[in-house]
C-alpha cells in the first residue's frame, strides 16, 4: 500500500475536498500542479510534513454530510456539472469584473498603477479561459460522454478524429496550467486580494469578486485534473 507521505496532493483533494483549505493555508496548488507527491512538495516548500499530515487526518477524520463525493458520480454526469455549474460561472462573471476592473484602473490607477497590469492579466486569462472551455464543450466533454454511452450499452465505438483522449486532455491541462499561473501572478499584484487603505467600496469589492473567481478557478481545474480526466483516461482503456 502507498505511504501516505507519498500521496499524490490531488488525489487528498479528490478524496475530500475539504483537504483543498489545508493545503490553500500553504500556498500549495492542488489543482494545476496536484500530480505531486505531499513529501516532495512539502520538502520544495520547507514545510514539515508531520504538520500538515496532523491537519490533513483532522479533516479526513472528521464527519461532513454536506462534503460532495464527485468521484462517485458518472463521469458524463460530471462533464455536465462542470459546464453548468463552473463554465457559466465564468462566462457571467468575466464581464462583471472586467467592468470593475476598468472603472478602478480610471479612479485609481495614478496611485495604484499595478491595477493596470492587473487588469491586463485578468483580460489575457479571461481570452484563455473562454476559448479553453469552448473546446471542453465541443471537443473533449462530448467524447468523454460518448464513452461512458458506449460503456452502458456495451457497444463497440470508433476513435475520435483526434485519436485517443489523451490528446485533447493533455492539451486542456497545459491550459489550466497556464490559468493557474496568470492567477498566481495576480494574487502577488493584489497583495493576495487584500485591497489598500484607501481603497473604496468598489475597489473592495473587485478584489472580492477576483478572490472568488480564482476560488472557483481551483475547484474547477481541480474536479477536471484529478477526477474527470483520469476517469475518462481510464475508461478508454476499457473500451479500447
């Protein structure tokens, strides 16, 4: 059996998702970077692993009826929910914040002019992000249910135009890689989303709204990371 030291970080987080706020208190990415091991992790970062294995068997041990098994569900059933759920809270709050955005770069932009570059990283990751989940919902969401049909109904499928599923999904990691490190970056522009002395209510409330965003982010990477895409890599050998 694997030590649990030896654990894939992602795979604490797709077990319990309440993990994720142990390993957010230090700055550990589950999501883009949770294919690795706690001990190596916590050696790169000099935290001492008896410590966070403490908190982590403390979550683990304890009772949460509301905590969500996702790796229980159906993985078309999955595709589904990432889409309504964390796609379409994207694509609503995109334009909300790049409108905050902009009226906090006019106000305040002579005092803080690192909301300019926040901005600007918010635009880049904002293209990126919509464009990536147009190719989940046409490209790989799509194949990854047509799977699971051919598994229920045990019927023999063809492969896709794009070969196996490997393909798109190692594409769609490299992106949420790519997401991950635009938000780490404007994490450090926002002093962690905590906003200046003077700042007023909106200026408050952007950084909120990033905060969440990116939160919602981590969730989202992490459901397809460490749950849907090595289910659907699974299930392909099945099949196949």
């Amino acid at each position: 059996m694997m030590e649990i030291k030896e654990q894939e970080v992602g795979q604490f987080v797709a077990q319990d998702f309440r993990t994720a706020a142990v390993f957010s208190e230090y700055g550990i990415d589950f999501c883009c970077k949770g294919n690795r091991p706690l001990t190596a992790v916590c050696e790169k970062n000099g935290i001492a692993i008896d410590e966070i294995l403490e908190k982590l068997s403390g979550v683990l041990g304890s009772e949460n009826n509301a905590a969500i098994d996702y790796k229980s569900w159906p993985l078309d059933l999955l595709a589904v929910y990432i889409e309504k759920i964390h796609h379409t809270y994207v694509q609503t709050k995109i334009p909300v914040i790049h409108k905050f955005l902009d009226k906090l770069c006019k106000v305040h932009g002579a005092n803080h002019p690192e909301l300019f570059e926040i901005n600007r990283e918010f635009l880049k990751v904002s293209e990126e992000l919509l464009q990536h989940m147009q190719k989940e919902e046409q490209v790989l969401f799509p194949e990854i249910k047509r799977m699971v049909k051919s598994h229920e109904d045990n019927i023999p499928m063809q492969r896709a135009h794009f070969g196996t599923v490997k393909n798109p999904i190692t594409m769609m990691e490299h992106e949420h890689d790519d997401a991950g490190e635009i938000f780490r970056t404007i994490a450090r522009l926002t002093n962690n989303y905590m906003p200046p002395s003077d700042a007023c209510n909106t200026y408050k409330v952007t950084f909120s709204m990033l905060d969440a965003f990116e939160k919602d982010l981590h969730l989202h990477i992490h459901l397809e990371n460490n749950i849907l895409f090595p289910g659907a890599l699974k299930l392909e050998k099945q099949l196949f």
